[in-house]
C-alpha cells in the first residue's frame, strides 16, 4: 500500500474517490469543497440537497463522511467529510482524525482502489499545517493497519500549496 503527496489539484485526480473537505450543509463553499463543487458540476449539488432531504436533514455532523457520485471530476466518487473548526473551538485532533478515517471507511465500503485526500482542516478552519499533516498520516497508517484486507492500494494526499507538501512530506518520513 502506498501513501504518497502530490502538489496539485485535487478535481484533477484520475482516482476512485476525491474526499471533499466540506462544510456540514454539504451544499458548497469555498477552498477545496467550492472547487469540487464546481468541477464536479451542478449535479453534485443536487445530489448533495437530497442527501439533505433524506438521510441527513441536520447536515453531515463533524468526523464523519458520506459517498456522492463524482460527475463531472475524473473519479468515480465524492466522499464528503467535515473537519472540526478550531476558530468555533473544536480542537480535538480525535475528530480531526476521524475525518480521514471515516473517509476511508467510507471509500473502502465502496470498493475503492485509488483515494486522493486533502489536508482537511488545514484551510479556512484554522489548524496548522504540520499538526493536520501528523493528524492525517497517523490516522491513515493506523487506519491500513487495522484493515489489511482493504481494496484500497493507493492513497494519495493532494496539497494545494509547497508549505502544506512540505507538512505533509516531513510527517511521512517521521513514519
């Protein structure tokens, strides 16, 4: 199983899954959920309202994930996930983690090989780079670990910046 970094664009990734970064409305918003929104199109959207409409009418709660279809990205699906907020005081590195796993419980129920993961968190909700980079590895060597049958061989963090590469970089090679 390989974890790797790649600086770039996460609607651009010819993967399984994209885990989205999103707010707990799952309707859009900006950073990396606004631009899975718009390059997956207008029917992420409406299948994200009627994920609203049925099953989560609270909106998806913070830790968890949840699968939509991809449309318009070059991967099979979108697996939503909302990060704790640390500006609201939510600063549990617990729920920090469980987003990336919940993610990959999620992407592994679906049968993915191939997931590409943002650095959830890390963006307008106020965690720090190398903390989110420490947070995510862990939870995702953790997460390989206690599931050696997973379908899932390639697990890709997609960072949109050098500093969050370099995080990211420095906490795989602690490994």
């Amino acid at each position: 199983m390989a974890i790797t970094t790649v600086l770039g664009d996460i609607t651009r990734q010819e993967v399984d899954v994209v885990v989205n970064a999103a707010n707990s409305s799952l309707l859009g918003g900006g950073g990396v959920d606004g631009a899975i929104h718009a390059a997956a199109g207008p029917r992420l959207l409406a299948a994200c309202r009627e994920l609203r409409r049925s099953a989560l009418p609270d909106g998806l709660p913070v830790g968890h994930a949840v699968a939509t279809p991809a449309f318009d990205l070059p991967a099979r699906w979108v697996v939503h996930t909302v990060g704790p907020n640390r500006h609201r005081g939510e600063r549990d590195p617990a729920l920090l983690a469980s987003c990336f796993t919940a993610s990959l419980d999620v992407s592994d129920g679906l049968g993915a090989t191939s997931i590409a993961l943002p650095a959830v968190g890390a963006g307008v909700y106020g965690w720090d780079a190398a903390q989110v980079a420490e947070v995510a590895v862990g939870a995702a060597r953790s997460w390989l670990d206690a599931h050696p049958a997973t379908t899932v061989t390639s697990l890709r963090f997609v960072l949109f910046s050098p500093p969050l590469l370099a995080a990211f970089d420095d906490a795989l090679a602690r490994g």
